[in-house]
C-alpha cells in the first residue's frame, strides 16, 4: 500500500496545477476493453485509414489491448470545456484541441515522474491539418494521441464503472484521457 500511496503523492503534487476536472486511480482491469469497438472505427469515423493516431496504423487490435494490460496502473481524468453550443463543431475541435495539450503536458509529468514507459490515450490527433498517413511517416510522433477507443477501450462503460461524470450540456463538453503507467 505504501507504494500505491507514493505514486499517488507524486501525481497530486502536480495534477492540481491543470484544469482537470476529475480523476481516478485505476489498473487495467477497471477498463472495459472489447474488440469490438473497432468496428465503429472502421464503419463509423471519418479518420479510419486516414491518421497514424487511428487504427489501423496503431495496429491490431489484440495487440493495442495487450499493450494496455502490460501496465500496472491506469491514470483516468477529464475536463471540461464551456462552449457556445455543443453542436459547434469549430468550438467543440477548438476545445478537444486545448484537452488533447493538457493530455501531452499530464503526459509529459507522468514521464519525469515514472519514466518514459508511459502510454496516453486520448480524443486523437488533431496536430497536422492533414495526416501524412499511409504515404509518409508522422510529422510528430512523440505528440501524437491515439483514441482511447483505437486500443480496444469502451470508455462510456468505462467512465459510469468507475463513477466518472460522462454528462454534457448544451454549452459544456466533457474529453477524457488515460495514462498509463507502470513506476
């Protein structure tokens, strides 16, 4: 217990200092992971086959859900963004775009804290206009977010498992990323 304690001192020291919303200390086996979900990425979203943050550059599905499993604790946290109206879709991307920052800041301080074996998972790259993906390699690889749904992970089971407010509004947004960690 004591080293669960311990990563979590290290982490509040410095998640304060972001506008998260709310946050959760969980380990893989808190996600609902189904293989499934990609079927929603290859038939539903515009971005399957288009972006190096989407399957099925990120690669296979078992594979992704492995990667997830081989860490040993999952860190889970949203924010929130207050938007004009939440069917704008220029003030909802303007909004993903300042939570996926936030995500790569977090990121980058699970990193000093815990080593560079750290995964995030988030609402997908949005860096580039348009991806290099599948003629060249990624302009910012060490930037790039994958989708929480491209490893496997049912993230609106996920969040009403563990407690996590899910709700918008007509003027508020909610985004969510995973860190995954094993220090």
């Amino acid at each position: 217990m004591a080293e669960e304690r311990d990563f979590r001192d290290t982490i509040e020291a410095f998640i304060y200092d972001y506008p998260v919303c709310e946050f959760f200390y969980l380990t893989p086996d808190d996600l609902v992971f189904s293989d499934k979900v990609r079927y929603i990425c290859e038939n539903e979203c515009a971005r399957y086959g288009k972006c190096w943050a989407c399957p099925p550059a990120v690669g296979p599905i078992e594979k992704c859900i492995e990667r997830c499993r081989s860490f040993k604790h999952v860190f889970l946290f949203s924010t929130v963004a207050e938007v004009s109206d939440s069917l704008n879709m220029s003030a909802c991307v303007a909004a993903k775009n300042r939570h996926e920052e936030v995500t790569l800041q977090i990121r980058d301080r699970f990193r000093e804290a815990f080593g560079d074996d750290v995964l995030a998972l988030s609402t997908g790259c949005a860096l580039c206009e348009a991806c290099a993906y599948p003629d060249g390699p990624c302009r910012h690889p060490d930037r790039r977010l994958s989708t929480i749904e491209s490893h496997g992970i049912l993230l609106p089971a996920t969040a009403q498992k563990v407690g996590a407010s899910y709700a918008c509004t007509s003027e508020t947004v909610v985004f969510f990323s995973l860190i995954f960690f094993s220090g």
